[in-house]
C-alpha cells in the first residue's frame, strides 16, 4: 500500500495531467485520466463514461488553437484506500481563431477512484465563478457563496 505522501503526489499528478494533456491535445489520454464510467458535469451538459469524454475535448481541441489549463490550492481528502475527493481552482485560457479569447475561473470538485493502478476520476464538477471572452452566458454551473 503507497504512503499518504505518494497517494496525494499521484491525485495531483491526475489533476495536473487533465491540464496538461487538453492542451497539448491528447484527448485519448486526457479520457483515460477518468474512470470507465466516469462523470464530467459542467452543469450545462454531463458526459459519461471515457467515449463522450473524449468527445468533450476532442471539441475543445478542434475549436480552439491554443489552451492554458492551471489547476492550483488543490485540497484532497481521502476516504479510504481507493477513493478519494479533491478540490481545485481552476484558470483557463482559449485562443481561437477569429474570436475573442476565451478566459474562464472557477473551481473543480472531483470523486476520485482507484483503478488499473492509477487515480483517476470517478466525476468532475466545474463550478465557474467567472467567465470572459463569451457575449452571453453557456449556462454553466455557477460557484456559489455563502450568505452573510
């Protein structure tokens, strides 16, 4: 069994690879970083399983030139030997052609599991606290704050 240290390096790796790897455009490994029935719910639209997920950013790659993904303040909890949840921030760059850049903040609350020897994720929820470059709102899920 890893260490508590090798188990959070190895959830960060995961969360630093889904950056890593939609803007290098690797969308078959960026879908193996979930699990098989795994969940990506923007709060506009959830993709399941690794197929649509490779859809996702196979769109993602396809519509922009160029993407920056930054995953930072990650906080993990583990819930036992196999599952785990994370917290991140997210910034998100988009460059693409005959448009406005596309900049998007926010955070990610993902289920992590794992599976064939590796973490990875059981589902991901994007909540955007703000987004600019976009005339009109694509109905993600908004970050909520508490009420004073």
């Amino acid at each position: 069994m890893a260490s508590g240290d090798e188990v959070y390096r190895a959830i960060r790796r995961t969360l630093h690879d889904y950056c890593r790897f939609v803007d290098e455009g690797r969308a078959d490994e960026f879908a193996a970083l979930y699990a098989h029935d795994g969940v990506h719910d923007d709060g506009r639209s959830k993709r399941i399983g690794r197929d649509q997920i490779k859809k996702l950013v196979e769109g993602v790659i396809a519509r922009y030139q160029s993407t920056s993904h930054h995953a930072s303040n990650i906080d993990i909890e583990l819930i036992d030997d196999a599952r785990a949840t994370a917290w991140s921030y997210i910034y998100a760059w988009h460059r693409a052609e005959n448009a406005p850049d596309l900049e998007v903040w926010g955070r990610y609350a993902d289920e992590l599991r794992l599976e064939e020897g590796r973490w990875r994720i059981a589902r991901r929820e994007l909540h955007v606290a703000g987004i600019r470059g976009l005339d009109m709102d694509p109905g993600f899920r908004r970050l909520k704050r508490a009420s004073l």
